[in-house]
C-alpha cells in the first residue's frame, strides 16, 4: 500500500499539482472570482464535468491496478496482473484519459492558457511515449494476451461497438 500512496502522489500529484502550481506562479495568476457571465458559467461547469470524469476514471484506475494487477500506475511497481477490466475493456489509456480530463478542468476552471498549453504538452508526451515505450513493454511483460488486447482494444477512444470480456484475455483463454 506504501508503494501505491507513493505511486499517487509522485505521478499523478507532480502532473496535475506540482507543475500546474509553478506553471500558475511563473505566469502571474491571480486568484479571484470572474463576474458571472455566460461564458464563466459555461467554463465552470464543462470543467466541473471534465474534473468529475477525470477524478472518477484516475481513482477508478488505480483501484483496478492495485486490487486486480497487484501493483500501482508507477513504472517501478507496475501491475504484476494484466487487467483488462472496469474502463480498461473500452480503452487501453483510461487513466491517461483521466489526467487529460482533470488538467483540461484546471485550464477551464482557472481559465488559464498557460495550463492548456501544459495539457497540450502532457497528451504530445503520451502520444509518443505510450506506442514508443510502453506498449513494447506490456508486449514484453504479457506477451500474445497483450497483443490480442491491443488489437481489439482502442488506445484513445472507445468504439461503439461495446467493450471486451475480461476472460477473453486471461491466460490460456480462447480467442472469439
């Protein structure tokens, strides 16, 4: 449980806290309410929404690597068990797409241009890193259940056509 509680606060407490705070100190944000325009109204409540899902999806995530994949999000404790549940039968990045959400509900609440751009730069960096680095390392790690997930798995965004069994994908499963 350490591990995990370092995991949390390391990773995603250095992305959605640490760098936004030094981002908001060296571009001279004030804090302070807005007047109560129509626009306002609209930032606040799509970035409650995004902070919501956002929230829901990270906790969710680590819940899932922690109880089902014995392990945490961090690369030096990483899930010893292939998950492939809750949001993860969807999508193969829920908890990137998590982050994503709750940086954009730092952009739009705090209505700051500087932390859009911060957004900007942590999808750019998964985007590369993720088929780069990490994919070849679940592929090392869990081998042809891996690859078969990655194949009918979407790494972003969900189909529409449902998700996937988790039993598709434990060992020694039959593929359909």
């Amino acid at each position: 449980m350490r591990a995990f509680l370092q995991a949390l606060v390391l990773l995603p407490g250095t992305v959605l806290v640490l760098v936004p705070a030094v981002i908001l100190a060296f571009t001279g944000f004030k804090t302070g309410f807005a007047e109560p325009t129509l626009a306002g109204i609209l930032f606040f409540w799509a970035g409650l929404s995004c902070a919501a899902a956002g929230l829901v999806l990270v906790v969710w995530c680590s819940a899932l690597f922690l109880r089902r994949g014995r392990g945490t999000p961090a690369p030096w404790d990483p899930p010893r068990a292939f998950v492939v549940a809750g949001p993860y039968r969807h999508v193969r990045n829920p908890m990137i797409s998590g982050v994503l959400l709750i940086l954009a509900a730092e952009a739009l609440l705090l209505r700051s241009w500087a932390l859009a751009a911060w957004w900007a730069v942590f999808l750019v960096g998964n985007v590369l890193y993720i088929p780069l680095v990490e994919e070849p390392g679940l592929v090392n790690r869990f081998g042809d259940d891996y690859r078969a997930y990655k194949a009918r798995v979407p790494r972003w965004l969900p189909r529409r056509s449902g998700g996937t069994r988790e039993a598709d994908f434990l060992p020694g499963a039959k593929r359909r």
